[in-house]
C-alpha cells in the first residue's frame, strides 16, 4: 500500500504525547466515550464527526461489513468517501461495547514507544451481524482517535447459520437411508461445486452446508484426506493444534499440539462424515462451460468411468497453492541419469535409502524436511541450494503463535484479532518479532551460515507471513534440520547451477560433479491460475485476475474474495486461514443466493 504518511505505526512521540498523561486513564471510560460520539455520529449519518473521530493517516479495514469487499482505506478522506458512498446503503448501527474478558478495552503496547487503546463492540447493518476492533491512540490534548477500526460481517440477517441453538431438532428415522443415497439434490444439480476436499474445501462445504446451500465436493483422490495421506511419512504439521481448528468440530483435547500428517488425513475424513459433507471421490472435471446470459456453469464430471454432467450457480477451486501441479526445472541430460528422480510430492519414505547418496534441490519447509528423513536411514544427504532461506526455530514459532492461540484462548477472536491491524502497521511488530526471534536463534542461524547455507530475515526483514503472501514459502520453521546442517550430517552446495544430469550423479556450471542415487526436487508448485486453464481453460483463467500476493490495499488478491471471473471462487491457505476466511466466502455465495446483494453490490477499488 503506497502512502505519503510519515509513519505506518505512531508512537507517542510521533503524536506528540507524553506518557505520563495515560497513566491515571481508565480504559474502559476512555472506549466508552469514543464509542459513544463514534455511535451518534453513524446514527446521524455526520461522516464529516465519524472521521473527525480518526487519526488523519487512520485506516477503516473492512470485510464485507460496508463493501461486501476486502478493504483497507486509509486517511480520513478516503475514509469519509467510502463513508459518503456507503453508509446510508448499509444503514451500519453500532450496539454495544465488548467488556467480557477477552475484550474488554485494554492499553497494549505493541512495541517500543507504541500505545494502543483497543476495544471491541458489535453492530449491525441492513444485512447482517458483524463484530468490530478498534485500535485508538492518544491526541495531546488526551482525546484518543481510532488509527484503525475493524468491521468484518459475521451473519447474515434471516440467514443464520444452523448451529448451537438452531440445529437440526428433528428425528431423521430414515438417516441410514439418507447416506447411502446419491449425494446430489433430487433435481440432479447443487447450487456449488467445489473443487479439492482438503481441509479448505471441506471448510467451504461446511459452512455452506449449514446455511442451507446445497453443496457438492469432488477430488480426485480414492480418499478424502489423500493429499495429506500421501505426503511423505514425516510430515508433521508445523502449526499448533490451537491454530488448526477447523470450524464446527474442534479436536479433542487429547490431539498432540504437532499433528503428523497421516493423523490429520484421517482427522478430515471423519470431519467430511461427521458433518455428512457430499463428497465424490474418484472424480475430476473434464469440461466446463460458462453460461453468461443464465450466470451458471454447465460441467461434465468424470466419476469412476462415468461421464455426469451438472448445473451449478458457482464453482469454487479448493485445490492447493499452485494448483497441485508440481514445478520441476527441465534439466538437461535427466534420461542418461541411472538413479532416481522425484519431485517431492512423490516422495514417501527413505526407508530404502540406507548407504545410498541423496541429492534435495531446495531450501524450504519441504527440503528440509525431507533431507532429515534419509539421515535417519544411514543415508548420506546433500542439499543444494541457490538462495537464501529465512529460518526460525520452532520454539521461537510457537512462542509468537502462542500469545493468541493456546490452550485458554479462543479461536474466533483470536482469528479476529489476528486480522486487524492493516498491513502498513502490522510490518513494524512483524519485524520487531523477527529481530527478537533472530536473537533467540543466534546460534542456530551463526552455524547454518558456517556451513555454508545462507540465511535472510524474510521480505522486509518481517519474517514469516510477507514471504507466505509473496511466495508461498521461502522459509524454514526448524525441526531438527539445522541441526544436522551445522553437524555436517546433511552437507550443503550452493554458489553454482545444476548444469546437467550424469549417468552417475549431477554436472554444476562451476565445472564440479556430484555423484548420487537419488535426486528430489522440493522446488514447489505451479502458478495458482493452472488448475483453473486445467478445467476452464486460459481464457477464464485470465479473466479471473491475479491469485495470492498483497494488493495496493495490503489485501489478498483473488482468494476468499470475488475474482474478476463472475461465480468463480478461490479458497486457498493454512488450515486456520481457511477456517477463518472460509465463513466470508460462503457469506457471499449466501446472500447473491437469496438477493440480499447482486454481482454488481461490491465496493471495488
């Protein structure tokens, strides 16, 4: 997001305060009394007091509460334009204040310098429910202004989703019958069909479902739970149990707090019957067809040799950040090569590679995981790399997720919380946690570079989440790899390019030659947009737009969000992203379904 503004993030410095006026401030008095001239004001429709009530370089963040859009408006003019476009249309009420426990108003400081008043209410609007955060900071004269509110649509009114008090009460005597029948309406159609049952695309189908959206999931594979199944036998997720929920049916509290991948394929196998999701199995897409004049797909489904053709009003891709299609670089001389080449999505088990010689090509999570299991098996690794990787120890990971997700907090505010500071202000704490997590690895990070592997600080020197939203990857959360690394038990050649394959190894463009059994290219996947020129071809492939990345705003483009393809939807992320977000994608799908917006009823940029 570009800007003019002299901070992203002020401190008390920048606005002119001292510290000692807050010290006898009751925070709860102090939210009151803004959340009080913030509610006449929207009352009263005066968008010149609302955005008198914010900072002048402030940020209204919103998703879809007031556009039905992922936003972030910056500086109080643009503020008081969104609000001159959209206020009266979606008629927003404020209602109360949040003092519970987990929200009531409290002073946070950040970082250094840095002093936030946060509260939470809830509000209303024409078509729904919704909660808000607010992050005020002091003027001199201790009148605080909001440098950043929050407001994210939670329910739709008239449509709420069917849970707690509003399950399902009757007796469904013929409940054995019901699942043995074909899983699609009676008239042969769902109004979605989701493409992938992942973790993403059963979280769709989910809340869906329970907001009485006909629904129908397909996947290649023979079981649900297969692209986890099928990875290699190590693979634990590197993310806490407290942050993989997924929504509706949380773990037990017996689950491990790192998860192995083989028990979470089972997990949403059981989570895809639990919650009686329609899945086909066995199935993919073999034509699609754009109806523009009746705003429906037309697609012909492959299911166990059996051609089916369906209508429906929306199709959603769930398949996977590039698609699922593995990037492999062409090399020359592979065919002479007399051992062994994958890509790591075909990688299992080194239980073979005992006093064998194996090549990892990568840098990353899956590079480093993997290059740890031939260790194991008395193999000798080499991993070759060209670039830089950022690394964090798992500790110093889990340390930065558990202040938000751990065993006594909850997820949906959590998940709330983690949203709402606008990219400009969240880079500043991000690298403030980068540089404390780098001191924390000191000597993890001081031995990979003896041992010749390079190390960096992430995008902007903010760690983690800028090279998640840029790439997709670019990191390493540390799980015993390093170690080996800096032990000499996994070696490392870097400074020079793979020139070709040998029959007996590998030729660099530095003249040197490394002889092995085995080469595995952990090198990622495909551009996003490839399963979509798979099943729709290039044309609405390209008509859909840019796919992960920040846009000018700081927001995601193109997932969980309309594309520039009408009726083609992307969910796509870490198993708590896709919970989170996987409620505003059915939210949209919902309300264009029962006429609360049309296609047009979305606040662009």
């Amino acid at each position: 997001m570009s800007s003019c503004a002299p901070f992203d993030i002020p401190t008390l410095e920048d606005l002119g305060v001292n510290p000692t006026v807050l010290e006898e401030l009751s925070p709860v008095v102090e939210a009151n009394k803004w959340l009080s001239e913030f509610s006449a004001s929207v009352r009263d429709r005066a968008t010149g007091s609302i955005t008198d009530l914010f900072h002048q370089f402030g940020f209204w963040k919103d998703i879809l509460a007031l556009t039905w859009n992922f936003r972030t408006i910056r500086g109080v003019r643009a503020i008081r334009k969104l609000l001159d476009d959209r206020l009266d249309l979606i008629g927003l009420t404020p209602l109360c204040l949040a003092e519970d426990s987990l929200r009531v108003p409290i002073l946070i400081k950040p970082i250094a310098g840095v002093v936030f008043l946060r509260l939470c209410f809830e509000f209303e609007t024409k078509q729904g429910q919704g909660k808000a955060i607010a992050f005020l900071v002091p003027a001199p004269s201790t009148r605080w202004k909001a440098w950043s509110l929050l407001t994210r649509l939670e329910s739709l009114k008239g449509f709420p989703e069917r849970v707690g008090a509003l399950r399902d009460h009757t007796m469904r005597h013929d409940w054995v019958e019901e699942q043995s029948r074909e899983l699609v309406p009676a008239d042969g159609s769902p109004t979605v069909l989701i493409i992938g049952a992942g973790h993403t695309g059963l979280d769709i189908a989910a809340r869906l479902k329970y907001m009485d959206v006909s629904t129908l999931v397909i996947d290649r594979s023979a079981r649900i739970g297969d692209n986890w199944r099928t990875r290699y036998k190590s693979l634990c997720l590197h993310d806490t149990v407290w942050f993989n929920q997924m929504p509706y049916l949380p773990f037990p509290s017996t689950w491990p707090v790192f998860c192995p991948a083989a028990k979470l394929a089972d997990w949403i196998e059981f989570y895809a019957k639990a919650l009686e999701l329609n899945v086909w199995l066995s199935s993919r897409v073999v034509k699609t067809s754009w109806n523009e004049n009746a705003k429906t797909w037309v697609v012909s489904i492959l299911r166990d040799g059996v051609l089916r053709t369906i209508t429906v009003k929306h199709l959603v891709f769930a398949t996977g950040y590039g698609g699922g299609f593995p990037k492999v670089p062409d090399i020359q001389g592979k065919s002479d090569f007399g051992g062994t080449v994958l890509h790591s999505s075909e990688y299992h088990s080194a239980v073979e590679y005992s006093r064998k010689k194996v090549v990892v090509v990568g840098a990353a999570n899956s590079a480093l995981d993997i290059a740890m299991d031939p260790v194991r098996h008395n193999a000798e690794v080499t991993l070759y790399v060209r670039s830089s990787t950022y690394v964090i120890s798992l500790d110093a990971s889990i340390s930065s997720l558990q202040e938000r997700y751990n065993e006594h907090s909850s997820v949906e505010f959590s998940d709330l919380l983690s949203s709402a500071l606008p990219w400009p202000s969240l880079l500043p704490l991000l690298r403030a946690e980068t540089t404390h997590a780098a001191n924390v690895d000191t000597n993890i990070i001081r031995g990979l570079e003896s041992a010749g592997f390079r190390t960096n600080l992430g995008i902007d020197d903010a760690g983690l989440l800028p090279l998640i939203y840029a790439r997709g990857g670019g990191f390493y959360v540390d799980t015993g790899a390093s170690g080996e690394i800096i032990k000499g038990n996994i070696k490392v050649k870097s400074g020079c390019s793979i020139r070709r394959f040998t029959s007996v190894g590998l030729e660099f463009d530095d003249g040197s030659k490394m002889g092995c059994d085995i080469v595995i290219f952990a090198t990622g996947f495909g551009e996003s947009r490839d399963s979509i020129r798979e099943v729709c071809g290039p044309e609405i492939a390209n008509q859909v737009g840019p796919i992960w990345g920040l846009d000018n705003e700081g927001e995601l483009q193109g997932v969980w969000r309309r594309t520039g393809q009408p009726h083609l939807w992307i969910g796509m992320g870490t198993l708590g992203r896709s919970r989170f977000h996987s409620l505003h994608l059915a939210l949209q799908i919902k309300a264009l379904e029962e006429g609360v917006i049309t296609d047009d009823d979305v606040c662009a940029q």
